[in-house]
RNA sequence: GCCGAGGUAGCUCAGUCGGUGAGAGCGAUGGAUUCAUAACCCAUAGGUCGGCGGUUCAAGUCCGCCCCUCGGUACCA
C-alpha cells in the first residue's frame, strides 16, 4: 500500500485559462476537470481545500486580437473572462475563486514580486534587437513575424521568428529574409517597409543562479509524474538561462522602475502570481485577510497545481525559480500535468476552430457524461483522442449499461417488491459478504488512486465495484428468490443497496451531478465534508424515493449533428 | 538538427524490480436469463508485443541500429 500524500489543509490552483478563446474539451481535460476532481476528493475525506482560478487577461496575443478586431483589449477580455466563467460553472468546475490578471490587486503583488527580485539583483538588464514593426507601432514577438527561413540550405517560406517550420531549425527573428508582420500583414525591410530592427532594453530573471536550488527542489519530488520530471531535469541538464520577464506593450502589468517606461511584465511572470493574488482576494472576501498565508508561506501545508503539458516549464521550473528567488514564499508540492487531448485524430486548433468548446457541449447535453468520457480517456501519460463515437459509446455502454442499469433494477426491484423499503440486513449471502468486503477494498483502493492524481484508474476502480454488482445481482437471481425465498432475495438487495449508497460518494468526485441526484433518489442527505469515511446511512426500513435514470442514453442523431459541426471546418484547414 | 515520449488483439489501451501458457474494456460470435435504460450474466476470440541484431537459463520488459507518429527546442501562451 502506498502512503496518502494529502495534507490537512491544501490550495489548489489549475492553469490561468488565457481570455482569447473560448475553454474546449482539451482544456477541461487537461488541467480543469482533474483538479476540480481533486478538490471534490479531499473535501470528501474532511480536507481543507481551497481551490483558485482566473482569466489570465495580459500578454500580446490578447492586444493583437483587439487590433484584428478594432476593439480594446479590455473588450477582448470582458468576453472571454464571461465564457470562461460560464463554461467552468456549467461543467461543475467550481472554484472557490475564478478571478482575473487585469486588476489592481494583482498589479500591486506582481509589481511587488518583481521589485523584490530587482532588489535582491535576482533580475537584471540587458539590451538585445528585436524586430518592430513601423505600421503598428510595436515590438513583435518572434512567432509573429513570417519569411524565408534563413539557413542556406532550407530558405523555405512560412518559417517564423522563432523557429522553422519546414527544417524545424531554430531562427533569429532579425535575420529571416522577407519578413512579414502577422499582426497587419504588411511586410518589407527597413525604409522599404514596416519591419525593422531596434535595440530595446529588457529585464532578465537569472534562472541560472537557482539551477542548483531547482534540482534538489526537483529531487525532493520523485513521487511527480514521469513525463514533469523528465521534461525538468533535461532543462537542467542542458544548463538554465537567464529568462526575459519583460516585454514591450502597452497592455499589462507595468514594470516598476522609472526607466522602463512602456513597459510591461512578460505574461507568464505575472500569471502564477495570480495564483497568490486570488488566494488572496478569496480569502479577503471571507473576512479573512491574514489567512492567505497559511497556503503560500506554510510548507506544512498542500500547494498542487494543475496544467496541462504546454505549462510545464513555467510550473516545474521558472515559477518555482521566481518562488526562490523572492524567498518569502512556499513552494508547491506537485505539478500534476496532463498531456493533450486530440480530437478525431487531428490536432485541436482554436485558430481553426477545430474543437468540442464547452458551451456548445452544454446546449446539448448534460456536463456528467463529459467529465466521465474525458476522465475515462485522460491524458495522463499520453496523448489520448477524444471521438464522439467513443463519447457515444461510453456514455451507453458503461455509464448507462452498467453504472446506471445496475443502480436502476436494484431502485426498481426495492420499489416493486419492498414496497421502496431497504430489506433486512439478515441472511447475507457468501457472495454478499464478499460484495460488502468489495467495497471496502474499493473505498481504500480509490482514496490512494485520488491522492495519487490517477483519475483515470479511479474511474475504472468504480467501474469495476459497478461489474461485480451486477455479477452479484444476476448469480444471486433475486427475481427468482422474491418467489419462494424472500429472506434471500431481501438480502440480495440489501447487499446492492449497500453497493449503490457506496457508488453515490465514490463517483461523486467526478459525477457530481449524478451522485447528489442519486443520493436524492436515495432519499438521503447530499454529501458532505468528510463523508469518504462515513457510515452508511442507508438502514434495513428506509423508504427510497421514486427512481428515476440518472444517465440517459444518448442516440446517433444527437452525435451526428455534433459530429457535423465539426467536420466541414476540420476538413477546411 | 538536438532532447523527450510512443508504436502490444478489429478499435481504445494496461503491462510495476526481465521469469507462471501476453492482459482489460469495447466490438464480433455462441449460450443463459427477464429485476432493469432490449439492459445484465456466462463462454470464446489465438496478437511475429514497429523492424533487424545482441545480452541472458529467461525479454513487450535490458543494449545497439533502423523505420514511423507526436511533443519540446526556452519572445505564443
């Protein structure tokens, strides 16, 4: 048996979803749907949780998309912080606190961090050239600029700034050849055009101070999953950078010091601290101002953070290094992070519009048969694919078929034949103590699966107590039993009932919905912190309620017309 | 190019420190049954474990080379 790692009292954040498109079912996947499952866990075993969010509303990507459009960033912001927090609510993701970078609370701290780190000359100047573009007024970064690929032996077209498409070498942005500005299309050199070269000035985080620190940090955590620590030591072993904090926009966080007039922190130094900042707001809106430093500066206490595998190198290595280097702060235990989520085969792309986005998922079904299929399939140790097909097929198959069924003729079987009355606890069978055994192992099983981020053999665990119900059931024959031995048929469905009342808080970490409609169906109180552990509260002569299905089939139809929205687009590319 | 991950039954995938006849779910086929959302239950299916070579008494499981797919490559977030 493995150790239990949660702590008593644990903060909880998942990955600052950036308010330029919409959430999809990759996101909720990767970093939401877990970490909201977490939380739901450990509340269950009488945890303190706290669970953080917000809109990560600075960066450039977010001022090109108000150019593109004609309209403030402010806007760009306001819409998509608004889907952002309904696709959330509607899946039952819920944060204690879903707030947003762009406001004056978060500007103070992250200004604060940054004159901290400026102070203690963990961050330091330096001049380089960048490529600006005349017609917008504006530095761009790497990836925003588009030409020939500089290497004699590639000069293919398409490369970026950043990198090659076609021989996939690395580019300096100032040398491609026939550079072309993504943000107004307008291209040309020097006098000739928009793009030229300037020198600008930057404030760089010395990552390399901390190489050492971060490895014995890293060291400290065998317990993080496989594909985070491999990701981390090999950017140790290749030696750390110093890091650009700063960027040139006029959007974001200002830097704090005179001579970086125009200037803006990078948005990725600014979105962890939002972490801190809405711990803080939340606890603040509790009454609670001092609070917030039980979770950042107690190490005693639990600090997980969830995000997907694009995040990794900020979570696992820059954060923890600002953490260092600022010196006041804990740091976290865990980075739990997913890998991605493909559709259909292909890649998700939001620029294509080629995804399931979360609120079109929501007009047409309920959020329980996603967070089941995208726990079913998660991406924890690979790439894994989601279909509608298969959604079709494990919604049917095993949510309806097996989970659903089994609780649905053992509600109907009570009802019809016990008047909707619990049977005795008397006369449990071999195979009935052994199911009753079973769930026992289950509860322990689950509870070290949970704790240990494997939400995907979590699933499956509950599945499996779900099988052997129905085994029991059908080798039990209680349909035969109610008519020449009700003591036995009684106790048959006793030990089920037994089964579906243990169902109701197992999945109720990733079925939510369907758990409390259940426990209604039950007739008994909605969970409640600490309930992992509790005692049945389902006795011999409890009346149930009416049952009524709790997870629909879902028809062709209703997938075709999904899988028709997609298809034209995704074919379009 | 460099670094990393992966290529196991029709499909989706498990396979811990190398060792009982290589597994699960779905699908397919046959059977049983009627409490239930035509659901459930039982049985069966023989896949050169990407290719070649090597180490070993023994290799999906270790080593080398090769092929294919996918990520990362630090100014997209």
């Amino acid at each position: 048996m493995r150790n239990i790692i949660m702590k008593d009292k644990t903060l909880v954040t998942a990955a600052l979803p950036y308010a330029n498109g919409k959430p999809h079912v990759g996101h909720i996947a990767g970093a939401y749907l877990p970490a909201d499952t977490y939380v739901r866990f450990l509340r269950l075993m009488g945890k303190d949780a706290v669970f953080v969010c917000g809109s990560d509303e600075n960066g450039a990507p977010i001022t090109f998309s108000a150019i593109k459009e004609g309209v403030t960033p402010q806007d760009i912001v306001d819409r998509y912080h608004a889907v952002l927090s309904e696709s959330f609510k509607g899946l039952g993701i819920d944060f204690d606190y879903y707030g947003r970078t762009h406001c004056e609370k978060h500007n103070g701290i992250s200004q604060e961090f940054f004159t901290t780190l400026h102070d203690k000359g963990h961050v330091v100047k330096r001049s380089s050239e960048q490529v600006y573009c005349t017609e917008c007024n504006m530095f761009l970064p790497d990836r925003y600029i588009e030409g020939n690929c500089p290497h004699p032996d590639c000069k293919k077209p398409g490369a970026r700034g950043d990198q090659c498409e076609s021989c996939g070498r690395p580019v300096d942005a100032t040398k491609l050849e026939d550079p072309v500005c993504m943000v107004c299309k307008q291209s040309g050199r020097e006098g000739k055009g928009c793009i030229e070269v300037r020198e600008t000035t930057h404030w760089y985080l010395r990552l390399d101070a901390f190489e050492k620190d971060l490895r014995a940090y890293l060291d400290l955590h065998p317990e993080w999953r496989e594909s985070v620590k491999r990701f981390s030591y090999g950017l140790l072993d290749q030696g750390l950078r110093e890091r650009c904090v700063t960027r040139d926009l006029d959007w974001g966080i200002p830097v704090p010091l005179e001579e970086a007039e125009g200037k803006v922190l990078y948005v990725w130094f600014d979105a962890p601290i939002g972490y801190i900042t809405f711990t803080r707001q939340y606890l603040e809106s509790l009454g609670k101002e001092e609070e917030w430093k039980d979770y950042w500066y107690n190490q005693d206490n639990g600090l997980v953070h969830f995000i997907g595998k694009d995040n990794t190198v900020f979570h696992a290595v820059m954060f923890p290094g600002m953490m260092m280097a600022h010196g006041d702060y804990r740091m976290p235990d865990t980075v739990v992070s997913n890998e991605f989520l493909n559709l259909e085969g292909d890649k998700i792309s939001t620029s294509r519009n080629y995804a399931v986005w979360v609120n079109e998922y929501l007009e047409a079904f309920s959020p329980d048969p996603l967070r089941y299929y995208l726990t079913a399939i998660a991406p924890e140790n690979s790439d894994s694919d989601f279909s509608w097909q298969g959604f079709q097929n494990r919604n049917n198959g095993e949510l309806a078929d097996n989970l659903g069924n089994f609780i649905q003729r053992n509600l109907a079987f009570c009802n019809k034949y016990f008047e909707g009355k619990v049977p005795p606890a008397e006369n449990i069978s071999d195979a009935g103590k052994e199911l009753l055994e079973e769930i026992e192992k289950t509860r322990t099983e689950l509870a070290e699966l949970f704790d240990g981020h494997r939400y995907r053999d979590a699933l499956e665990r509950i599945m499996l107590l779900s099988r052997k119900g129905n085994e029991f059931f059908s080798a039990e024959e209680p349909w035969k039993s109610r008519k020449d031995d009700m003591a036995k048929c009684g106790a048959t469905i006793y030990t089920c009932m037994m089964v579906i009342e243990a169902l109701s808080v197992f999945m109720s970490p990733i079925l939510p919905f369907s758990a409390a409609k259940l426990r209604e169906c039950l007739n008994i109180p909605a969970l409640s912190a600490g309930d992992w552990n509790t005692d049945a509260v389902l006795k011999s002569g409890h009346t149930i309620n009416t049952p009524e299905v709790l997870f629909p089939k879902i028809d062709d139809a209703m997938i075709e017309e999904q899988v028709a929205k997609l298809t034209p687009k995704a074919k379009a590319e």
